[in-house]
C-alpha cells in the first residue's frame, strides 16, 4: 500500500465504478445484456472489450461495438439509441443498491480543507441522480462529471474554469484513469480491491478509500 500525504493536495477526485460503488460486475453484464439480440459471441465480445477498457464511457464502447463487431460502417443512431436504452434498464437498480465505500464519509470529514469531485466514464446526469439518491452528492462540492464527456476533457475544462484546482490526486481503477490522469498532469492512485484489473509495478495503489482515513493508520 502506498502511503499518502493527502493533505498535499487542493482537490480530490473519485472514479465512480470500482472506487466509490462496488459496480464494475453490474456495467459487466449490463453491457452483456445490452448486446444479447445481435448474438451470443457478439455479446461476448462486447463483454470483452468493455473489461479491458474501464474507465470509457457507454457511448465510445457501443460505437465500437457496431462498428468492428456488427460491421456498420458509422453506428446506426437508432441501433446505438436502443443500446444504450437497454443498458441504462439494466445497470439502474443495481447501481442504487450496490455497496458503496463507507470510508468516503469518514475521509471527507477529515478533508474540509479539500475541494472533491467526481470523474466517471459513466453518463453525467445519470450518475448525479444515482449520487443524490443516495446521499453521496453532498460529498462532492466541486461537482460529479461524466459522459459522454470523457475524462481528459472532464479535466481541461474544470481546470480552465478553477485557477485552484491544482495540485490534484485521482483515485481511479483503470488503465485509462492512469492515463487521463497523466494527461492532466495529476497525482493518480489505483484503488485495487474493487477493480477489474491490477496496478502496474510501477505505480502507486491503495486497497481502498479506508487507506486514507486516520482509522487505517497503525499509529492512531
């Protein structure tokens, strides 16, 4: 585990799936469901994909799909519309009743000094209903961005509009974070214990949000 002075930094930012929500296995077989009518192995496929591309949004992952799978030259708005309708029925309920890192609450107690937001791959005003219903949108004051916006753009326009911003750390659990992360030029933190993939051997991971209260400290 690696240790963190998180006081160093102005904002903190959370990745959604697999960092604050135990959801990765939901958008799973959401986007395997959703993918179902065009066929077994094409389901799969999708299903593949989506796995090893966390972090980008519905929107990207479905255009991919109907182009390389299905074979359409440009994605079919209708196609691509019921797509991500049948997406959506199937990840809701489970994204208001999957488990969420309770740690958070006790981290942003002790952050009053810091700015949080939300960086996801999933889509925006979804993800903001998701937060209010279940009472984590009043964590995140400097607001909770997603789709169809991906993360390196979430980052350049919020750092354009807040001289502050910086410096920043992200709690992500993908490649992809890492990468969006780089680009912003932010600290990047893999939390491992919810991720569908692993830390590269160079960098910096925690198991969870609890790593990061003052209850995790073998000192306290």
């Amino acid at each position: 585990m690696t240790a963190i002075d998180i006081t160093a930094f102005n904002t903190l930012i959370f990745d959604c799936d697999g960092v604050i929500l135990d959801s990765n296995p939901i958008k799973t077989e959401a986007f395997y469901q959703a993918a179902v009518p065009y066929g077994e192995q094409a389901a799969r496929a999708l299903r593949k994909y989506h796995v090893l591309n966390g972090g980008i949004s519905r929107y990207h992952k479905f255009d991919w799909f109907l182009t390389e799978v299905v074979g359409q030259p440009e994605p079919d708005p209708e196609d691509r519309q019921a797509l991500l309708n049948a997406y959506a029925k199937n990840v809701w309920d489970g994204m208001l009743s999957c488990e969420v890192d309770e740690a958070i609450f006790e981290l942003r107690k002790q952050t009053p000094y810091a700015r949080w937001m939300v960086a996801s791959g999933s889509d925006e005003q979804e993800l903001r209903k998701i937060f209010r219903l279940r009472g984590l949108d009043q964590l995140f004051d400097a607001g909770i961005y997603g789709s169809p916006r991906n993360k390196v753009q979430i980052f350049a326009e919020f750092a354009e509009k807040n001289s502050h911003f910086r410096p920043a750390i992200f709690f992500g659990d993908s490649r992809y974070d890492a990468h969006a992360a780089a680009s912003a030029g932010l600290t990047f933190i893999f939390v491992q214990h919810w991720s569908d993939s692993e830390p590269a051997p160079y960098e910096e991971h925690i198991n969870s949000c609890r790593d990061l209260t003052l209850e995790s400290s073998p000192h306290k």
